[in-house]
C-alpha cells in the first residue's frame, strides 16, 4: 500500500468534491488516479461506450450544411419578429 500526502490547496477542494458527490475524499481521490493511471478498461471502444452511445430519430435534414446562411436567416427572421 502506498501513502500519499496531499496539500492543503488540493485538500480542500477534494474534501468539497467529494461531498458533492456523496463520497470520501479518499474514494474520491482513488477512483481519480485508478482512471488516470489504468486508463478505459479492456476491450473494444464499442463495448467500452455501447450503452452509452445512442442515435436520435430526426428529420433528415442536413443541418451541418450552409449553417452560416441559416444563422444569419434565423437572425434575420428573430428580428423581424421582435417588437
């Protein structure tokens, strides 16, 4: 086991972290450096992120096409609009 002291500037911002987020300064601080350290866990990024990767049913309009040209109507279209 390895013992690590941290400074007062470090201690208490993750002392205040740890609070918000309902667990100990010391959890907190190993679950950080596990993360850090050991890095995404084995396998594929697929596995890794599948149940939190999702797609979104839409028009399929391509609104990545003339978004200049489309922010400057909206605008235009908000200040006719507006009183």
């Amino acid at each position: 086991m390895l013992t690590i002291d941290v400074p007062d500037e470090l201690a208490a911002p993750l002392t205040i972290e740890a609070a918000r987020r309902g667990t100990t300064p010391q959890a907190l601080a190993l679950d950080q450096l596990r993360a850090l350290v050991a890095g995404p866990p084995p396998g594929s990024l697929l596995e890794y992120l599948g149940s939190r990767v999702g797609a979104v049913a839409g028009t399929g309009e391509a609104f990545s096409q003339d978004t200049g040209r489309r922010f400057a109507d909206g605008l235009a279209e908000a200040r006719a609009s507006s009183p």
